[in-house]
C-alpha cells in the first residue's frame, strides 16, 4: 500500500493520518482567540497561552532558528512555537501559540 497522507483540521487543531495511522497532531492559536480555551497540556503542565519556559521543569529546551520551535531531548515527539520566535535567552516570557506532538 502506499503511504497515505490526509488532514483534518478546525481553527484549533489539525490531524495528520498516514496510512490509516494518526501520524501527528498539532494545535494553534493567535494570542488571545477563542483557541486559548484548549486546555490541553504537554505533561499537565504547559498549554496555549502559557510561557515556553514553563517546560524547563522537564529539562533544558533547545530553540530552533530555521523550525522556529522549540524542542527537547526530554520530551521527544513534542514541538512548541511561541509568539516572539527567538531563543528564551532573548525573551523568556514567550507565549506558546503553537503544539505539535509527533
């Protein structure tokens, strides 16, 4: 069979399946939009709206300039963008707009 990739997605969340198998999913949202009532939770701890550094608590996060996300050895399969794209060496009060668990 050959791979298949299809999506579905609403303004919050989209769905990636290939081969009938949930590949990824991913959730965003603009600062202060009705995304923001998600309340889901990388490790009950960090969701929409809420400080990148906030996932320091599981270890040291790395930034990537070319992604521009945020990731960690720790938490493997787990992406987050924030609202001011740079390290939380620039800004360490970045808001997470964006979660993709892989």
């Amino acid at each position: 069979m050959n791979t298949v990739e299809c999506d579905w997605q609403n303004m919050l969340a989209r769905l990636i399946f290939k081969q009938d198998a949930l590949d990824s999913i991913i959730v965003e949202s603009i600062s202060g939009s009705v995304g923001y009532a998600y309340k889901g939770r990388i490790l009950n701890n960090v969701g929409l709206g809420e400080k990148v550094a906030g996932l320091l608590e599981f270890g040291s996060i790395e930034f990537d300039d070319a992604d521009e996300v945020f990731y960690s050895d720790n938490l493997s399969g787990v992406e987050v963008a924030a609202n001011d794209s740079c390290d939380l060496s620039v800004n360490p009060n970045q808001i997470v707009t964006y979660i993709k668990i892989f």
